[in-house]
C-alpha cells in the first residue's frame, strides 16, 4: 500500500509536528536532541534532520544545525501560488513534485462544470486525470476540468510534465482567485488503481474553483489526496484569512 510505502521522516516529521500542535513542547521550548529523537523513533539521525528539513520549511522550529532546535510555535503562511500550484507547495518543503497524466477526455460540460466554469450548454470542456506525487510516492489524483480553449494547451504539453500551472502562466492564463472547498470523499476504481488503496477508502478532498484577473473561470478541480499526506490549515483573523498545505498525518 501507498501508506506503508510513505517516507520514514515524513512519518517522523507528523508525530513531531502534532506534538507541536497539542503543545507539548511549548512555544519558544526546545525539541529533543537529534540524538534522542533518532533513539525514540529506531531511526538514524539523518532520517531525524530530513524530518526537521520539514517543519522548518513549516516555520514550526529554528533551523540551527547542532543545537536542540526551538519551537516557533506557528506554521508557515504560503504565498498564493503554492496555494493553487502542487508543485510549488512541494518544493517550498523541499519535497520533489512529480506528475502523470493518466487520461485527457474532450466532451461536452457536465451541469455542474457549466455553472462552475459559466459555460452554456453544449460547450465543450477538457478533464485532465492526473496522479501527483512526492518523493516519488503517489499521495494524490487530480482531476482537472478546463474550458476547451484552455485544455487545450494543458493536453499539448508532455503528459510526465511536473507543473501544468507554470505553462498556462507562460501561455497568458493567469490564476487570480481561488475558491476551496475541503471535505471528505471515498476512493472510486481510479483512485483506488492510482493511489494503490481500496475502493471505498476515506480520502481528503480538496475542489477548487480558480478565476482569471477578470473574474472568468480558467479551472475546475477535484484533488484526492491519500489520508496521512497533507493536511490544510486556515488560519482567520480581523484583519485577514489564509489557507496553508502542508504533509502530514
């Protein structure tokens, strides 16, 4: 299973992470030596320090090499292109994206793709099926719905290519707004098959609604992602709301 297969560190780097959110170490409180963590895991310490790569690039711990790194005690706030962009979230936590694309479909929009994407019936869209990876592993499937015009230019491109969003930003489709809406679904026969889970498992799902600089919808998505690979964070206040991705379980 995908899950059995997940990286030692990023498994090492969630326990850490949840002991920071449930407090345990205090804001401003140091974590265990390397030493000790690579003792309490069976791990080595470069497993430990490749976790600890993690949670700084969360913001969650100093960076200081040698010394018991100290509790931040708050996560990285994400810029809004490793929002909308995969590939840009992995590397900002110095994770190797990777992609594939599995199908492209042109057809006619469904109801629920002509209200989202303002298209009139009849008009044609194109659903890109796609599995995403880290490390190598796949965590998620990514089914993107776009206007014909627009999936066009994503079904020309190299179907291994690791970011479809840079290559629509150099084509001129500019990602301005993004609406998310966070749930839970359950693997179909394709998910299962990429995922390697079960039909019928759990999964975290994220749909996104994206709009050009004119408020013209470019994008339609549903991602599927593995539980125990990502969690999101929103983090609200008077003066603003922001939506943060990280791996985790």
């Amino acid at each position: 299973m995908a899950d059995g297969r997940q990286a030692m560190y990023r498994k090492v780097a969630a326990e850490l992470r949840q002991g920071i959110s449930d407090g345990a170490y205090g804001s401003g409180g140091r974590l265990p030596a390397e030493s000790a963590l690579a003792q309490t895991y069976g791990v080595s310490r470069g497993t430990i320090r490749q976790a600890l790569a993690l949670l700084r690039a969360d913001g969650l711990v100093t960076s200081r090499r040698g010394t018991r790194r100290v509790v931040l005690g708050t996560a990285r706030v994400q810029t809004f292109s490793e929002t909308v962009s995969f590939t840009r979230w992995a590397r900002s936590l110095g994770e190797e994206p990777g992609g594939r694309v599995v199908d492209v479909v042109r057809r006619a929009a469904e109801p629920v793709e002509r209200e989202k994407l303002r298209l009139a019936e009849g008009d044609e869209v194109c659903l890109v099926l796609r599995v995403r990876t880290l490390s190598a592993v796949p965590v998620m499937v990514e089914r993107s719905v776009y206007p014909r015009h627009i999936g066009e230019i994503v079904a020309g491109l190299d179907p291994a290519a690791v970011s479809h969003t840079v290559p629509l930003e150099e084509h001129g489709v500019r990602f301005t707004d993004v609406h998310h809406t966070i749930d839970l679904t359950y693997a179909d026969a394709d998910d299962a098959a990429l995922l390697d889970c079960r039909v019928g498992d759990a999964l975290l799902r994220e749909r996104r609604r994206s709009t050009d600089p004119t408020g013209t919808p470019v994008e339609w998505s549903e991602d599927r992602y593995l539980p125990g690979t990502v969690a999101f964070t929103v983090h609200n206040s008077s003066a603003a709301a922001a939506l943060s991705r990280r791996t985790a379980s």
